[in-house]
C-alpha cells in the first residue's frame, strides 16, 4: 500500500508506481490532487495491477471526468474506487 500525504511531487509519484506491480493499493485522499495531475496518474495507472484507488477529498472538477474514465477503462484489476 501507498500512501500519500502531499501531491505537490506528481512527477515522483508517478515515477514510483509506473511498472510497480507490488502496489495493490494508492492512497490520495487530500492531497491536493487536481485535473492535471489526474491525467498523468491516469496515464500512468494504464495496465497497472492497482486494486483500490482513494482520490477522496480532492480538487478533481468534472474536467478531470475523462481522465478517470481513462483509469476506470485501462486498469481492469481495479476493484475500488473512492
């Protein structure tokens, strides 16, 4: 399990779980995450082995809309989505 405190560092943590199948689970409850740094994650979760996905309490608008569609679309194990 990962889980993030800040997401001010988008970069690194895509980096970390990018080819990571040992990470079942991302924890991104309020951390700032927004529309822009949704799409890279979403690029980056693309085929991952990710179980449980926590974006709660965020500042996702419905722009970022497409770039969950994205994630729920390309990472089939998905199991959970908060």
């Amino acid at each position: 399990m990962l889980i993030v405190n800040c997401f001010s560092q988008v970069d690194e943590v895509t980096e970390l779980v990018k080819g990571n199948s040992a990470i079942k689970s991302l924890m991104l409850r309020s951390t700032g995450l927004n529309d822009s740094d949704l799409e890279k994650l979403a690029l980056t979760l693309s085929g991952s082995d990710l179980k449980y996905l926590n974006l709660n309490c965020n500042q996702i608008s419905a722009a970022g809309m497409p770039h969950l569609r994205t994630i729920l679309r390309n990472c089939s194990s998905l199991e959970s989505l908060a």
